[in-house]
C-alpha cells in the first residue's frame, strides 16, 4: 500500500464525514477489520505537532504520528492485545504504518499521511504555482551540482519539513552554495544539504 498510495489516490478523494465512520464503529462496537483499524489509526494521529510527557521524559509527537499505547489502541479496536499487536507488526511490514523510536510508549507514524487527507495535494497546487516543487528542485541540485542522484526519499522527506519561505531559498541559493565551496568533492548530497539548511549559509566576499 505504502507505494501504491499515490496511484491509488489518482482516482480521486471522496470527503466523509469522520463522525460517520465514529457512529459506524460504535454499531459494530470496534473494528471489523484490517481496513477499519487503519482508518481508526489515521483518525488518531496528530493533525499537528505537540509536545508529550510519558514518565518524566518529554519529546514532540509530529503531524501524523501518534503515542497512543498498544492497551489503548486495543480498546479503540475491540480487540485482543494479541491481535492489535499482529495488526501493527503487519502495517510495519508492509511499510503503512512506520514505528518511531521512543522507549517509553508506543510511537507510530502514517508516512503518507498529508496525502491520505489530502493535504499534499493542496501543497502541490501552491507550489506549482509558484515554479517551487521538489521535482524542480531536485533536477536543479543535480543540473548544478553533478552529483548522483541518490536518496530521492530522504530528500523528499527533508523538503516537506521546510516552509514555503526555505524552499524558496533552497532552490534560489544552490549555486551560491556550489560556488563557495572550497573543494567542490565535498559538495553534500541534496538530502544532506536541505537538513543542514545549507542555503542558508552566509558568505564573505
């Protein structure tokens, strides 16, 4: 599901109401399934970062992740502990529900969350608006650059972390990168130079 999400969602979205689906699993007092499980799990994740405390250690629970407890998430299932525990570990496989490492609570994440709910879609009508998606950016790093085009899902996961204002500067500054370099093989991956917020780097002429 993880890679097929995209083409899936090619056929469009359909907006249901989210107390509808509540009431459905209140009639069928939990869920029937896999499928039900999934949507309960998507409709309990953040919507935006906070910040959680478990015993005494505090760390951000991000948009589309959630600390929820396996016991906890039982209950909203109806299910066994067992059986909820089968379902995670299956959703981990398969790469639709990725574990976040935190050693006091159960910490989740839906890697293709802003698509599921659309958000990505309307992300990528701003930007193309503006000429400022990755795509752009990513041909351009590596028209510059030469370097080989390598970890295309780190760098997409770095892009979606930058605001509009530091996507801008990133595909405006990589040739003021590229240029001050002192040594052009040490020139970072387009990963690296996104989380590093290199473009931003300052320069004495």
């Amino acid at each position: 599901m993880s890679k097929s999400t995209a083409g899936m969602l090619k056929k469009g979205y359909l907006l249901f109401p989210k107390v509808l689906f509540e009431e459905q699993i209140k009639a069928t007092k939990g869920a029937t399934g896999s499928f039900d499980a999934f949507i309960l799990v998507l409709t309990h994740v953040n919507y935006s970062t906070t910040e959680c405390c478990v015993n005494h250690h505090t760390f951000k629970c991000c948009r589309g992740e959630s600390v929820i407890s396996m016991a906890h998430w039982a209950k909203l299932f109806g299910w066994k502990r067992s059986r909820t525990r089968y379902f995670f570990n299956k959703m981990y496989e398969e790469g639709i529900i990725e574990r976040v490492v935190n050693p006091y609570i159960t910490h989740i994440r839906i890697p293709d969350y802003d698509m599921l709910v659309g958000q990505k879609r309307r992300e990528d009508a701003r930007e193309g608006a503006g000429g400022i998606t990755f795509e752009v950016f990513w041909e351009k790093y590596h028209e510059v650059t030469q370097k080989p085009k390598i970890n295309i899902g780190r760098a997409r996961r770095e892009w979606k972390k930058l605001s509009a204002h530091e996507r801008s500067l990133s595909l405006k500054n990589i040739e003021e990168y590229y240029d001050n370099l002192p040594d052009t093989k040490y020139c970072m991956q387009a990963s690296t130079y996104l989380s590093d917020k290199a473009f931003m780097n300052e320069y004495d002429y």
